[in-house]
C-alpha cells in the first residue's frame, strides 16, 4: 500500500514539475514614442474608389503617441510588426503558466505607463496613477520601468472558450487622453498545452487583432468628461472613426489563404460614442457556441471569433452603427486562392522609373510550347493599396520559344509618373504557335509587382482595382 501511494506521488510530483518547467518568461521591450500618424495615407476612400469626404480630405495626419516594441534593451533595432496591426502597440503574448516581462522606456514628452487586462499584478506591476499608487504607475519622460506581469488560470480562456483570449492593455497615468492619442495594444493568452513556442494558439493558422475607436483629435487634454454637442457630432469635425487607426479602407494586411482557419481578435475602446457592431461581409464566424456575422462591443471590451476562410473574394468588414459605417470605421479583408504551382510566363526586370517615356518589361515563357502572341493586364499603383487600371499597352506578337525571354516595351506617355510607386501585370490572354489559347481562371493569376522601393512588401493577392465613381 505504502509503495502504490509511493508510486502516485511520484507520478503527480513529475506531471506537476513538467508543468512547470514549460512556463516561460516572455520579455518585450516597448517604448512610448511621439508620432505623426496618417489615418488614410492612400489619401482617398478606398472603399468606394473616390476622395475622402471633403471633412477629412486632406486632414488626415495628427500628432499622435503609439507603443513601439524593440528587439532588445538597447531600444535601437524596432522589431518588424504586422501591417494590419495599425496604430497598435505589438501583441504581447503569454501560455497560461507564463510570466510576461516589459521593459519600458518612455521616449514621450508626457508621462506614461503600461496597465494590462486579465493578468496577474502586484502594486507596483499595475501601471495605474490613483492612491495608492505603484512604482510602475507613472513613468516620465526619459524614465524607464520593468513591469512583471503572470498568466494564470484567470487569464486563459473559460469553459467554452477557443484555445486563446484576447485582453488590453494601456497606460493608465491619464487614460482618456493616452488612449485617444493611440497608445494601447493586444495580449492574447493561450490555453496551457495549446500553444506554439511563440505562444500563438496551435489551431488557428492566422490571427488579426482589429480596434473599432473613434478618435477625437481635438479633444481638450484639461476636459477628462468632454462630451460633443449636437452640432459636433453632424460635421464630425476631428472625429476619425477608425479600425485600427485607418478610416475608409485604409487599413493594409487582412489577408487569409483559402482553408485556413482564422480567429479574429475584435476589441473596442474610447467615449459614449463607441458601441460598435462589427461585421463580416461573406462569412460567418464562430463565436463561443454561436455562429454570427456580428459582435458587439462596449468600450474596453474584447471578444474572440473563429473563420474557416472558405469563400475566396475581397469582403466588406465594417461597423453596422449607420452613423460610423458613413464616416469611414470599414474596411475590405480578402480570402485568397495560391497562384497555380507554374505560369506560362515569368516575369524579369521591370524598367518604369529612370525613363518613363521608354518602359520596358521582360518575359520569359516558361512553357513547353513556342507563344505567338501575348497580351498582359497593367496596373499602376498610387500607394500599396491604391491600384487603378492603365492605359498602356503591352503585348507583343513576336514568336517566344520556350526558355526563353523578350523585352517589351511602351512609350506611351504616363500623367505624373514620378508619383506612381508600382506597376503589376499578369497575362490576359496568351495564343500558342499550335493555335491553342491560354486565359487566367481568375482575374489577377500569375500577377508580379514591380515596386518603386525595393523594400515594399508584395501581398500575396493583388488589392480590389480602384474604379472612379463619379459623385453623382
């Protein structure tokens, strides 16, 4: 008897201690960094291919004050963050057991702090300026603060939750104003056992965090409980009712591959005005127990929504408050289908900007078959998400045997080329020497950019065409 509970002491004593040793300290390293934010850089509205609405028109660029996460404690090198993650601080991320270690340096010319939701605190950890107040609750200008925060079992997911929950986090020396000039972020807590080494719940294949806030950029700092008139609100004047800090389109990166299972992490925060119900166009999605294609959101609340991204297309994705969904809180994500394993032809150098009155491109058919004629689709773009049609031609009708390449070229005249930052093309239409005919399955297959800076990152879809809508 004494060996049997010897034996189950052993047993509980080793699962305890495994346990243990998968926690894991996460370290970040963030600082509070005065900015110049633009809430529509295409300058225009990108849902409906026109200009923004005359009151923002060309008032879309504010001070504002964001968190910037960097790869170690010299604050010198920023670590590379998700394009759709907007205004955002980075995602802090921890598997239930972890402790979560922020290093943060306020680069500020107002003191600030770093107050998280959901996990675990001490005083001096909470990052909150009331009395009594902690070591950690307000750091200036200049000052540095290591915050030590835990996840337990309080900050995973409940019974009939996914495998991860999102939580905020924020400064909170004075959070009305800190929020509204755009420091806040995600943390997003994953199951114990259901984690990657990253912390990124195993089940989902991609994940977005996106923050439905009206911004309100002429706010008095000295007014803690301002409250628009009726007026205000009709004009909207420095209002920008954003997602992810981006109005009308503007926000980059909801890009899912067909298949794949995706949880979006749908969060709210700011005044009276942001109760926010956002929705998918084309999908439905899983939310606990539910299927919906809306949440709701009060501000400071989170939820967490499951997408198996089934239904290839560019899909509308907005607040349903009518009011909020005219002032521009939408945006499009796109599912896409892979390219094919091979294209007919591959696309080489691309000479667009040392002279744009004699462009050229060079192809090469990467078939097994000689093509007698070939007709490619161009596109110009005026910023990453910004691709109207061209009115260039390009297309040869001379004999391209297989392996081998041809230049093609254009001189018709560009309006403003020094301002166009890329050229796409793919192939419309190519006709074979044998008489046989090869079309896209979809508009956009086999496509190349060629962008202006080299470090400009290509998607792996080509973005909805702008079509000029006249306003009447």
């Amino acid at each position: 008897m004494a060996g049997r509970r010897f034996l189950i002491f052993a047993f509980l004593l080793t699962t305890f201690c495994t346990q243990l040793s998968f926690a894991v300290t996460r370290h970040y390293y963030i600082a509070a960094e005065d900015v110049v934010w633009d809430y529509a850089p295409s300058h225009r509205d990108l849902m409906h291919g026109g200009p923004l609405p005359q009151i923002w028109n060309g008032d879309t660029q504010w001070h504002k004050t964001r968190y910037i996460e960097y790869t170690d404690h010299t604050f010198s090198t920023r670590k590379l963050q998700p394009e759709w993650l907007g205004i955002l601080g980075p995602v802090i991320r921890a598997e239930v057991g972890d402790e979560v270690v922020v290093d943060f340096l306020n680069r500020s010319r107002n003191p600030h702090s770093v107050h998280p939701h959901g996990l675990r605190y001490d005083k001096n950890n909470e990052g909150a300026a009331y009395v009594p107040a902690g070591r950690g609750a307000s750091v200036a200008l200049g000052g540095h603060f290591t915050y030590h925060w835990f996840a337990d079992e309080g900050s995973g997911p409940g019974p009939g939750d996914a495998s991860s929950v999102v939580w905020w986090y924020h400064p909170h020396t004075d959070e009305p104003v800190e929020t509204n000039a755009g420091l806040m972020g995600p943390i997003i807590v994953t199951a114990k056992g259901k984690a990657r080494p990253d912390g990124s719940p195993k089940d989902v294949d991609r994940e977005f965090v996106t923050t439905f806030m009206i911004f309100d950029e002429l706010m008095p700092k000295e007014t803690m409980f301002y409250h628009p008139n009726q007026a205000r609100r009709v004009n909207d004047k420095g209002l920008f009712y954003a997602i992810n800090g981006y109005i009308f389109g503007n926000l980059p990166g909801l890009i899912m591959k067909k298949g794949e299972k995706v949880r979006w992490y749908v969060m709210g925060l700011g005044s009276d005005l942001d109760f926010h119900s956002p929705h998918w166009h084309g999908k439905t999605v899983r939310q606990g127990q539910r299927n919906t294609d809306v949440v709701d959101l009060l501000p400071a609340s989170m939820t967490s929504v499951d997408m198996l991204a089934d239904n290839p297309g560019a899909w509308m994705f907005h607040c349903h408050v009518n009011d909020h969904m005219e002032a521009g809180m939408m945006v499009t994500y796109t599912i896409y289908e892979p390219e094919p394993a091979t294209c007919p032809v591959q696309f080489e150098a691309g000479d667009f900007w040392r002279n744009p009155q004699e462009m050229s491109l060079t192809v090469r058919n990467t078939s097994d078959k000689a093509i007698k004629s070939l007709v490619l689709m161009p596109a110009i773009f005026l910023s990453p998400m910004d691709m109207r049609t061209s009115a260039t031609s390009w297309s040869t009708n001379q004999t391209i045997a297989p392996a081998q390449t041809q230049i093609l070229k254009s001189t018709v005249p560009i309006q403003k080329a020094n301002q166009l930052i890329g050229w796409s093309f793919y192939p419309e239409q190519i006709t074979y020497a044998d008489g046989t005919k090869w079309r896209p399955e979809k508009s956009g297959q086999c496509f190349h950019i060629y962008w202006r800076d080299p470090g400009q990152t290509t998607p792996p879809v080509l973005p909805p065409l702008q079509m000029e809508m006249n306003e009447d």
